[in-house]
C-alpha cells in the first residue's frame, strides 16, 4: 500500500504518526550516533514504569546503570554496524526480545539507531544471544531495588542510605503494606553488615508465650515440653547481622524490657539460663501503630520508645505515590504471569481506573489484587475485572468529573457503548451489528478503546 491509497480522511501528519506509534503494544526507540535517546513510544511506561519525560534526551547508558534494562544492546551495534537481537530483562521483571537497527550515512557511519522490543512468552520457541548476568541481582520483591518515580520516596531511599552507613536504632512508621519491611531489608544491604543475617520478626504474628523463646532461645528442660538439647533463639542466630522487629507496637510488656537490655547492652540469658551472652545486632523495628499515643495510655514502654526512636523514618502510603502506581502494577502482573504460567496484559482503562484509587492496603493490596486479577480474568484485565468497591470508586470519579465540553461528553458515551459491546460480544462483526455501525468503523472503534483486546 502506497500513502497515495490512504483515505483522504486520515492526515498522516507527525502527530497522527506517533499517536499510531503510541498504539503500538511493541516498544520503539530511536537513538541518534552519541546513543541519546531522542523518541520512545509508549511502551516506555509499561517497560519500565517511565513517562517518555523521564526517557527523552538521556544517553541509553544512564538508564542502563540505574538498572532499568540489561544488558545494552548499543555497544555491540556501534561497533559491529549490523542488525542485533538480543534476550534482555527489565527492572519491573519483563523479558524482552529486543531488535536494534542502524541507519547508516553515506560514510558508512552510525547516523540513527531504532530499536524494537517485544515480551518474551516462550523462551525455548526463541534462539536469542544471551549475555552473561551473573553480575544482576535478581529482584524478585515488589519493589526490587526500590525503583521509584515520587519525590518523597526518593527522600526516603537517599534518607535511609545515609542511615544505612551507622550502627543506630531505627523506627520505620507507616501503614500497613507500605513496604516497611522491604525498606528495612533495603538498609542492612546498603550498610556496614549487608554481608552478616537479616532476620525478621512479626511480633504481631506469634504467639506472646511463643515469642520470648523464639527471640532468646532456651537451656535443655527449662519448661515443660522444651527441646532436650535447648534451642539457639533468634538473637543470636542474628549475631554480626541486622534484626528486623515488624509490628513492634504489638511486643508484649514484659517482653519489652528485655528488648531494651539487648539494645542498650547488647547482652541477654536464655530462658532457664543463667549465662549471660554477648550479640552484635542493629536492631530495626517498625508499627503502624502510634507509639507516643500507646506510651501515654501506658501500652508501650517509654524508655524503649525512645531508645528505638534515635532515628525515625516514615513510609509514605501509595495513595501520595501515585507516580508509582503503574510500575507496581506491570511489576506484579510479570510476576505473578510468570508464576502461574499465563500472558494477561491489562487495559489502559483498567490502569487509569486503578491510578486513582485511594489504596488503603497500600502496595499488598495492589499486589493481592493483581494476582487475582491474573488467575481469573480473561486475556485482557479491563475495568469489569474489578472488585466491586474498586469498581464503584472508578465510577463515582467518573460521575464526579463533569465533561468539560460536549465533545468529549459524547467521546465518554461512545467509548462506554463500545467498551461493553465489544466486552459482550467479542468480535467486531457483532458489535457492529449491536451499534448499528460498519465492520469497519466498529473495528477501529474496538482499537481504540479495548486497546489489546484481538480483533477479528
């Protein structure tokens, strides 16, 4: 097909170019000679949890060395002036199969590079080059290395890195699911004992005449039913390490004061001992309880508060992330594809409806949610997918936010009409039929807006 047999309707101008470029569900970027990024598509976000602003401009290296993708394809292509494809792997956990071209000038020299990149499903369908990874860490967490777009959360990575460097308690308040302990594991890497244990503890989660024992271990027969050969406790299983005290608001009284010895002595007796022994630790402890309400109602104790309390640092909730909504979503929805085995994308409605819901089970919410979603929806996760509350909030935002324009009233009625049909009848010859429209425009209508849905 030549431009010429292109309907007069459609201006094929830059801008229609890359809105046609933004439809594209493959990943695009061009690069000049100095490998500098000057287009991406909008794949970059669902890639790489980036706006095309955070992208635009920058040297490819950059983003390679803040591990957003590896390895880089474009020493190999400047040197060899060829095509290559190659096997590479993203920050949010997507395999990618990524083609690079270059356009040479007349003197045979690199001029442009475009690249293309597409999810891996298969791998043994796939003949790739590999590259040796033994030097990438694997992040298999929710948040990996942490990768964050917000202002505030960066605050508190750059805060918790100074941190990491010293010997000091830490408290780490926030709510529930905001990633408290990701961030405590995140700061012993980044310290002075990132080679010793990093031990966790949910103080909430074990029974309080279990704790004591599981924490400082006990001597052979110090209680009814205990191990004939005693049992080492966590504190020094954590020797040279990090312990990390989850849910410290809930540690019985008693067991408090003991914990207050540890910290300020670095010393403690086994249940039925009477041997005191020495511990290295830095102990990092975290509540989404107010500790400073709980001292005044006399439920915690005051002089481990402050002992705990030398250096605070507070996790913002998801709903002041909104930034990192999106990434968070790609990352589970690679994860959990993976693990069950399926090849779910999610549509750009069902996003935009999940970016702007409050969240408050912060980032396990979203990550429960997103595994539901990928066991039982169809190959498309869209907006009726939803649970219903998230469901209902999606809608009052909608009735909530008046069409500035009658265009784009009927632009929201249209899309609604065609997003339930198409969802209905699952093909465009029958959506047709259902709006009273050509095969044809209800196709391109489907394209539009059921974005990654097939059509017939």
């Amino acid at each position: 097909m030549t431009l010429s047999n292109i309907s007069t309707d459609l201006e094929l101008n830059l801008e229609t170019l890359i809105k046609i470029l933004d439809y594209s569900s493959d990943e695009i970027f061009v690069l000049n000679k100095d490998t500098k990024i000057i287009y991406v598509n909008d794949a970059c976000k669902k890639h790489y949890g980036l706006n095309k602003e955070n992208v635009l401009g920058k040297v490819s290296l950059e983003l390679v060395n803040e591990g957003y993708w590896y390895p880089s394809i474009f020493p190999d292509i400047l040197e060899k002036k060829e095509p290559i494809l190659m096997k590479q792997t993203t920050i949010l956990g997507a395999e990618l199969l990524t083609s690079a071209v270059p356009i040479l000038n007349d003197n045979k020299e690199v001029e442009l590079i475009v690249t293309t990149a597409r999810e891996l499903q298969s791998y043994n369908m796939l003949k790739v080059r590999e590259k040796d990874s033994n030097h990438r860490k694997e992040m298999d967490d929710p948040f990996g290395s942490i990768m964050t777009n917000n202002e505030k959360m960066k605050d508190v990575l750059k805060f918790a890195k100074k941190v990491a460097a010293a010997h000091s308690t830490l408290l780490i308040l926030g709510e529930s699911g905001t990633g408290k302990s990701i961030l405590a594991q995140y700061i012993h890497e980044n310290g002075s004992r990132k080679n010793g244990p990093f031990l966790t503890v949910n103080c909430a989660a074990i029974p309080p005449d279990l704790i004591e024992s599981e924490l400082f271990g006990y001597t052979p027969g110090s209680f009814t039913n205990a191990s004939r050969s005693g049992k080492k406790g966590i504190l020094e299983s954590v020797d040279g390490g990090t312990l990390f005290l989850d849910e410290i608001g809930d540690m019985p009284l008693p067991l408090q004061v003991k914990i207050l010895q540890v910290i300020q002595e670095k010393k403690f007796i086994p249940i039925g001992g009477n041997k005191e022994k020495k511990v290295d630790i830095r102990i990092i402890a975290a509540t989404n309880k107010d500790l400073n309400k709980m001292v005044e109602n006399k439920m915690f104790r005051e002089d481990l508060y402050y002992r705990l309390n030398v250096v605070d640092i507070k996790m913002p909730p998801l709903r002041e992330r909104q930034e990192d909504i999106v990434p968070l979503i790609y990352k589970f929805l690679y994860k959990f594809n993976r693990i069950h085995g399926m090849n779910k994308l999610i549509s750009k409605d069902c996003l935009e409806w999940l970016t702007h819901y409050p969240w408050p089970g912060n980032i396990r919410q979203l990550e429960n949610l997103i595994e539901k979603l990928v066991i039982v929806s169809d190959e498309v996760i869209g907006i009726d997918d939803l649970p219903e509350g998230i469901y209902n909030h999606g809608l009052q935002q909608i009735e909530n936010s008046a069409p500035a324009s009658l265009h784009e009233a009927i632009e929201l009625a249209k899309k609604e009409m065609v997003r339930k049909s198409y969802k209905l009848n699952k093909s465009s010859r029958r959506v047709a039929k259902d709006l009273q429209i050509s095969q044809t425009y209800a196709a391109k209508l489907i394209r539009e807006y059921c974005q990654g849905l097939p059509v017939d």
